[in-house]
C-alpha cells in the first residue's frame, strides 16, 4: 500500500464496511472487500503506533525545570 495519511486511510475503510453492510456484493467480492478492509485496518493501526511513539509529554521536574518524557 502506498504512503497515505491517516484520514484517507479511514474514508477508505469506511467505504469498504459500507459496501459490506449493503449487502449487495457477491461473495467473492465481499471475500475482496474484506481483505482490503483489513489491510486499510493494519495501516491505520500501524500509522497510530508510529505516531503514538513520536508523542512525547513536557513534565515539570521538583526543581520546577520541564522536561521532556516518552507518552
């Protein structure tokens, strides 16, 4: 899958659970809906992981000096 940001990665997820709740594909393309689904799934998790490791929180240490610790 190419590099695609996060909010194009979800409209495309929800597009595939609509075509799925619709009921209207046959089983070989829902089978196809699904795994694509799946993979949009593993890239947004995987986007969420990157991004929850590069946030880090500014604390205040008892000399009131800020410092910075990983979220």
């Amino acid at each position: 899958m190419d590099k695609v940001n996060f909010e194009e990665t979800m409209k495309e997820l929800e597009e595939v659970v609509q075509k799925l709740e619709n009921g209207e594909l046959n089983l070989d393309e829902s089978i196809k809906e699904f795994e694509k689904g799946m993979e949009l799934s593993k890239s947004a998790s995987k986007y969420l992981e990157e991004a929850e490791k590069k946030i880090t929180i500014l604390v205040q240490d008892k000399d009131g000096k800020l410092k910075e610790e990983e979220f």
